[in-house]
C-alpha cells in the first residue's frame, strides 16, 4: 500500500507547503507549520443542498430585517450573543478543561427544549454521561435529544431528518469527515467539518453552536480560519480554582463585541450574577493603603474593579515589575510618566499591580487608577473609601478622556461612591446627585487633588 503523502498546513491561514519552514510563505507567521496528510479535493456532499446561482441586487433594494432571537433563559449568557442565538447563525464556544462549556450548553438547552426542538451532539461524552451530568445539575432535560457521534456525514443526515431549531457539538475538534484521510482534530479536518456545519446552519435556518479546545496559550485550537467562517466567538475565561467564570465576545456579527457575561459556577451549574462589581471590590474592615477602585467598560457594561498595589523596596539590582490581569509593559510606562511629570520616583522600589477578581482589563481606561493606587501605597497613604477613578494617561503627562464615561460615573454613584476623579474632557455637563467629580488635565494635578481630599 502506498505511502500517504503529508503536506504542512498553517495554523493561522490555512495555507499549505510540501516541506516544513519557520515561517509561513502565506501568512509570515512563525512556528505555525503542522504536518497532515495532503488530501484531495472533497466530493459533492450528497446531504448539502445544490449550490444555487446569486441573483444580482442592489444594496438598496435589499429588505433589512432584524434577526429575531432564541433566548436561552439566562440572561447573562444572551447579553453575551446579543439577546439571544439567532436561527442559521453559527457560534463558537472555547475555554479550557472543565470551566463549564458543557455544563453552559446543557442548562441552556435544558431551558429551551421544553419549547423548542433542540439537539446534543456529544463526540466526548456517551449518552449515559450527558444524562448523568443533567441529573447532577438538577435540569429537566426531557425535552433535549442526544446523539452521540463523531462522524460529519452521520450529524449532517440527523440535522437534515430531525430539522432542529438549535443544535450543539461538543466538540469541533473529536468531528471527521469519511471523504479525508487525516485524523480528528487536524487542520484540514477541523476546517472542512465547520464549514460543511456552516453551510448547513445557513441553508436550513438551523442555530448551531460549536464547543472549541484551546492551546496551552489561550487561542482555540484548530486553524485560524475557524473563527472567520462562524458568526460569534465566545472565550470562557476564570480560574479553574475560583467559583467565578467570565464568558466575553471577541466577534459578533449579531452584536456588540467585548460583551461580557458572568457567571458563579453552584452544585446546581453556572448562575448569572447580576451584579458583578461586587465581585472585584474587596471588603476592607478600614482603609488600606495601595488600593484604588476604578470603573471599566465592558462592552455596554459598566463595570466597578479594584486595582491594588504594593510598592516595596527592592533588594535587587533590577527593580521587578509585575502585573496581573493589566498589561505588565503599560506598567512601566506609566511609572516613568509619573516620575516625569509628576516627581515621584519608583526607579528602587519593586511594584506589583492586582486586577481583584481575576478579570482582565485591556482598556486605557485603568492608568490613573494604577497610579493612584501605587502612590498610595508608596506614600503608605490610603485613598478615600468613595473614591472612584478612570482615564487614560499619555506620555507626555496628560489624562485623556474615556469612552462612556457618563455611564461609568452613574454606575459609581449607584453603588454608594461620593467623589470621581476624571479626564477634564468626560467632566458631565450636569452634576450627578450624592457623586462630587474632580476633572484634571495632568497627572500632578491628579496627585494633588488626591492630596488634598485625603488631608481633608
């Protein structure tokens, strides 16, 4: 029997090369060459529908109608999607092991199927071990139909017979096609088997969702590609050893992206928590020195974190710098900024800075809070318990202004806080009631206002 011939296949691109370099000739990434087995252009499908020729229309003659959505019952899960799934749409699920992918699905499709027909697909699982974790979870999941199977052409004839509203795979990576040669989980396999599911979900109105493995750096396993052919890309993220999972929107074609969804994972499952900065506030018995609370933007969802540090002596000649769940090289950034324009030196002191809660913070919106919670630690000064802080930090020592940052202070002032200290260009043009707000154009001046309110 002759020997199968291997190809290289870029993880990022797809693209393809006989022999194995660093770099992709397709797409200049490094490292991202696999080998797999070189196949041959895929046969018809015999259960996808004949391809039909696009009639030529102008943009403005099309009819533009909104979507209408499949709620799943839990809010938090369809703030995420956008107010719900949306029939033919695709949806792509990743996290690591055991955060609560399946667990998610399960309770979703155990709300809708009392309604609505829906179907499992589960290629990890048997239909005795979904049952199983449905009891643990207390669901009533006899509206829910499991099909346990790996193979594409198997799922596509039970989604063609059965005709279901919503379907989930779990997972994309254990799916093959009979028409490749290369095993599951690979490139080309991971690749042909979403897009025949895409075609289905667009040809027959279908929702499907597709449950993802990530790499040991984060990224869903698989070719890059996968997250172009489907509609949404929804990243599980939280500490396996914390109760609490963060579920957020990288891509959304039905919505807004950066959306992000919280959940307390129970015996019972996951549960939304409807107000989630009570989870990144701490609760200090008095004021401590190195904290700072600051208001975040997620998605349309403004959101209260507490940003801690500590400032100590270094008993190195290289001063460490560490951050967690901020960028740890914006850290420096600001540090020199703030010796610069401000006096206050940490060229000798090791600083590490805490985003409470696990929560990863992205935006700009956290430099003046960083920096005031660095200068009251090293001052061994606390800020003010109703304090609140956001706004962008330039080089050259200015605070720039914010996205929403009226909600940013409403939400401060719902939750009990008193004083704001703000970019001058978010200053409100009418004054909120209980919030008293400091607009300041530099950093010096923050720390001088920030000064005076504690000497106060």
């Amino acid at each position: 029997m002759a020997k199968a011939k291997s190809v290289y296949s870029c993880t990022e691109c797809g693209g393809q090369v006989l022999k194995w370099q660093g770099q992709c000739p397709h797409c200049q990434a490094w490292n991202t060459l696999v080998e797999t087995v070189a196949e041959p252009a895929p046969a018809a499908n015999r259960f996808g529908l004949a391809a039909q020729a696009g009639r030529l229309q102008r943009l403005s003659e099309v009819e533009a109608r909104e979507e209408s959505r499949i709620r799943t019952g839990i809010e938090e899960f369809d703030r995420v999607l956008g107010g719900g799934l949306v029939p033919g749409g695709v949806v792509l699920l990743g996290g690591d092991p055991g955060i609560g992918k399946s667990t998610l699905l399960l309770q979703a499709l155990a709300g809708i199927g009392g309604t609505r027909k829906v179907l499992y697909v589960t290629g990890e699982e048997s239909s005795e071990q979904v049952a199983l974790h449905a009891r643990r979870l207390g669901v009533d999941a006899r509206g829910v139909h499991v099909l346990p199977e790996i193979n594409l052409e198997k799922i596509q004839a039970a989604l063609a017979a059965e005709q279901p509203e919503i379907a989930v795979l779990d997972s994309i990576q254990t799916l093959y096609s009979g028409q490749l040669q290369s095993a599951p989980g690979s490139v080309a396999q991971v690749r042909e088997c979403a897009a025949q599911l895409t075609r289905v979900a667009k040809s027959s109105g279908i929702a499907i969702v597709l449950i993802g493995h990530v790499t040991k750096e984060g990224a869903l396993a698989g070719p890059r590609v996968l997250e172009h052919m489907v509609d949404t890309v929804l990243y599980f993220e939280g500490d396996t050893h914390s109760s609490f999972r963060l579920i957020r929107a990288f891509k959304n074609r039905y919505g807004a992206v950066n959306e992000l969804g919280v959940f307390a994972m129970t015996e019972k499952g996951l549960k939304g928590v409807s107000n989630p900065s009570a989870l990144f506030l701490s609760q200090h018995g008095s004021e401590v020195a190195g904290s700072c609370v600051m208001v975040t933007q997620e998605g349309t969802r403004p959101m209260l974190v507490e940003i801690q540090a500590l400032v100590d002596g270094a008993h190195a000649p290289n001063p460490r710098r560490l951050s967690v769940g901020l960028e740890q090289n914006r850290l420096a950034l600001l540090l020199a900024v703030l010796h610069r324009h401000a006096g206050i030196a940490c060229f000798d002191q090791d600083v590490f800075v805490n985003a409470v809660g696990g929560v990863k913070i992205t935006e700009p919106a956290a430099d003046l809070a960083v920096l005031m919670a660095v200068v009251s630690s090293l001052k061994n000064q606390p800020l003010p318990a109703g304090l609140v802080v956001y706004g962008e930090v330039g080089l050259v020592g200015e605070v720039r202004p914010v996205q929403r940052g009226q909600e940013r202070l409403r939400e401060a002032a719902k939750l009990g806080f008193t004083h704001a200290l703000i970019p001058h260009a978010n200053k409100p043009r009418q004054a909120i009631a209980g919030l008293e707000v400091m607009a300041v154009r530099r950093v010096d001046e923050a720390v001088i206002r920030v000064r005076d309110l504690v000497s106060k």
